[in-house]
C-alpha cells in the first residue's frame, strides 16, 4: 500500500486547526484538531498524522460530472454524498 505522500492529491482543504485531504482513489484522509467532530471520524480525539474517513468508505461521493464537492470552515466540514 503506498503512503499518503505517494498518493496524486486531487484536492485538500486547510484550515486553521485541521486538514481534509482527497486523494485519486476516492479516499478522503482527514487529520488536526476535532474538538467539535469535524474531521468525520466519530468521536472528538485530535489526529497528528492523516487518517482515512472510514465513514465514507462505500460512498458515492462523486457528482454526474465525477467531482467530489467538499468543504471546510474554522469548525466544521462538509462532502457530499450522491445516491
């Protein structure tokens, strides 16, 4: 399995306090401070280094024109997911 550094980043979004970070593959790794649950991964616990949402794994998170739309806010972050 490569690294995150190995993977083509499409997109990453940097706040202050925590990133999101989606790679080629459709995985989205997310990492930094979690105080109020904004890096998706369920519970409140700070990440030092990046960790795969495991909550979207499975999910259509492309949209008819195959983009993933993502979005992040001092607190808070948002992907949407497709039927």
């Amino acid at each position: 399995m490569k690294s995150l550094q190995e993977e083509i980043t499409l997109f990453t979004s940097k706040e202050k306090n925590f990133n999101l970070t989606f790679i080629e593959n459709g995985e989205i790794y997310s990492w930094g401070y979690n105080a109020h649950g904004q890096l998706g991964q369920g519970d409140f616990n700070n990440r030092n280094s990046p960790e795969l949402v495991k909550s979207l794994q499975g999910k259509n998170i492309f949209d008819e024109n195959g983009q993933c739309k993502m979005g992040t806010d001092y607190y808070h972050s948002f992907i949407l997911v497709f039927n």
